[in-house]
C-alpha cells in the first residue's frame, strides 16, 4: 500500500537531513505506530505519505514514495486527499467552517458530488465516530477529544484507503485519548483502513500496533519490526515494558493485561516502605480567590459554581477530562473571560473591573497552542 525507496529529505535552511535512504513498506490494513524522540523525523515521514513535504514545506527531497501506486510528489496534497486522510496534532489547524455537520461536507463539496451521496457520507462519518449527537454543535464549543473525532469524521467523508494521524492524543485526556484511539482501531478492524499513527505515550496506543516504526533521529538507522521487537531495543518504552526490562520478564508485556500474568510472582513490594509525608499546605492571604464563579458558551455550561482559593508559592494542578472547564477557569485568571456570575480576584484586583493589560503585570500566561 505504502512504498518507501531512498527516501531523503531535508528542510529549507537546515543542515542536515531529517530524513535519510528511508527505505521500507506498509501492507494494506495495517496499523503501523510511528515513535521516536523528538526532531527524529515522525511527522516528516507521515508528510510525506500525501504529499505535503516537499509540496507545502518546500526544500531538497530525493528518492520514491507510492501509495496504492500514485505519486505523492507528482499529485501534491490535493491529489491524494481522496487516498490519504491526514489528521494534524491540533484537529482545529484543519477546520474551514463553523459546524460540525458542515464541516465534514467541506471537502465532499469541493469534489463536486451530489448533494444526495453528500448526505449519504455525512451520516455514516458521523455514525463511525459516534458524534451524531454533534451534528449541529458549533465546533469552537467541543471538547479536544470530540474537535479529533469530527477530524478524522471529516477526512473519511472521501473515503479514503489510508489514514494518517500525526500524535492525536497528545492535547486529550486520558479518557478522551483512549475514545479516540479506539475509533480508530475499529475503523482499521472494520473497514480495513491501512493507519499509519505517531505517538509519543505509547502505552495508549502501542497495543493496537501491528508494526513499529522507530526513527532514531542520530543518524543510526530506523528500526521496523513487531512492538515487542522494537520496544526490547529501544529506550523510548511504556512504563509497564520499562519494568518488563528491569525484571528481565520475556515476552515484554504491551497491556495490562499481559503485565498481570508477572507481576502475580512480585509479592507485595511495597509493603515495607515508609508512608508518604504530606506536604503543609502554605498559610497567608490568597494571591488568587475564585468565589462561586459560573460561565457558559452560548447554551454550554463550562464553569458551575466553582471556587478556589491559591496562596502565594503554592503550586496548584487542575485537572479533568476535555471539556470539563480547565482552560476557561485559567482564562478567567488572566482576566480573557469575565465570569457570568461569581467572583475572580487576582493579587486584590477583581477580573472583572481591571484589563487584561493591567492583570498581565502579575499573571504570564501560557496557552495550550503557542
């Protein structure tokens, strides 16, 4: 399905390839996991399967890539986007309109078919993600997991025999990475679609893996076999097969599953060691009060009564599931949102009567895509 032959590339003003004499291929319906460290080259390799590198990224590309016999070089993106679906890391870099029922017809519209073969797509993407309940929902009001899921809804509508999707987990929950993951296993299992995936967790993923791809990035040649093959000579390993190799257990277990059938011998390790001291939490005034704030987008409800107090130099996690609220009680804190009802206090200014501009001299703020 996938030919790779001396495959080299290397990007605009750099100097090195990212890419060298790749050479391998990928069988119809398999699902090939790509890993490797950072800059090894993951997303490069899976750019190349339709065509954005060298068309969109430009610089010195050689040797030969075929899918399903067709050129990715000669036909450039658009000629292979009925053969290869390509889902990005952030499902929103891909989104054109503003519903989810309009989105997936974007591409189905720019092909021309039928208003009747449209509708007859539509209902079955939405049926194979399971996101029918999302027809009519605004896209900037889903969570991450579900924003994945209209994505990849969105590149079947082509119906395509290959699906590429370059770290699709990587801003989801566990929760929300896990339903993802399975859509997509059931769409290698029940249609037989050929996907090519790269992840850097791989105890979310690795199981599902008919092969591994590993791309070292030093130089070194890349590493294609089993997961159990590869993950027995890489360091890049799943906690679980990282204690498979410390406790010299054959075969590595890839699941839990597996890894039962050992650790029953281990005994309980842990029961001698010393309880955990908790930490006192820091006395003093609240530099940050949330009292009994509510928000929502449109008909949404994202923030229910919440209240929080963080005192100076205490260092806070908020967690949850996507969708759950977290990145809009942050936005709140720097003073992006203005709560509907309640109260936020920043360092003794309220939210809600100062500008963002003057909050900013006591609150930096990161967000989630730089």
């Amino acid at each position: 399905m996938i030919t790779f032959r001396s495959v080299t590339y290397q990007y605009p003003d750099t100097a090195h390839p990212v890419l060298g004499e790749l050479s391998l291929q990928v069988e119809e319906g398999e699902f090939l996991l790509v890993i490797g460290p950072s800059g090894a080259g993951k997303s490069t390799f899976l750019r190349c399967i339709n065509g954005l590198v060298p068309h969109f990224y430009g610089g010195r590309f050689n040797g030969q890539v075929r899918v399903a016999g067709r050129d990715p070089v000669a036909v450039g993106p658009r000629g292979m986007s009925d053969l290869v679906g390509f889902v990005f890391q952030d499902p929103e870099a891909q989104f054109v309109v503003d519903t989810v029922e309009d989105e997936l017809a974007f591409a189905m519209e720019n092909f021309a078919l039928s208003q009747h073969l449209m509708r007859k797509r539509v209902e079955e993407a939405l049926d194979q993600l399971d996101i029918a309940g999302l027809r009519h929902r605004r896209i900037d009001t889903l969570s991450g997991g579900e924003k994945q899921r209209v994505a990849i809804a969105a590149v079947l509508t082509l119906q395509p025999r290959v699906l590429v999707l370059d770290e699709p987990t990587s801003q989801l929950d566990p929760q929300a990475a896990e339903e993802v993951l399975i859509a997509v296993r059931q769409l290698n299992e029940d249609l037989g679609l050929t996907v090519v995936l790269s992840e850097h967790r791989l105890e979310r993923v690795v199981q599902y893996a008919d092969r591994v791809l590993y791309l070292p990035g030093d130089g070194r040649p890349p590493i294609l076999d089993e997961p159990a093959a590869v993950l027995a000579q890489v360091d890049l390993t799943p906690p679980l097969v990282t204690l498979g190799k410390a406790l010299g257990w054959t075969p590595l277990p890839l699941t839990i599953k597996s890894g039962r059938r050992f650790a029953r011998h281990l005994g309980d390790l842990g029961a001698h060691l010393p309880p955990a001291v908790p930490r006192s939490r820091r006395q003093g005034e609240p530099i940050v009060r949330v009292e009994r704030v509510w928000y929502g987008y449109d008909d949404v409800p994202a923030l229910a009564d919440v209240s929080l107090d963080v005192r100076s130099g205490e260092f806070v996690a908020i967690m949850g599931r996507n969708g759950s609220g977290k990145t809009t009680l942050l936005k709140h804190l720097m003073g992006l949102l203005k709560p509907d009802r309640g109260q936020v206090m920043v360092a003794g200014l309220d939210t809600r009567r100062t500008s963002t501009h003057e909050l900013a001299r006591f609150v930096g703020y990161v967000p989630q895509y730089p």
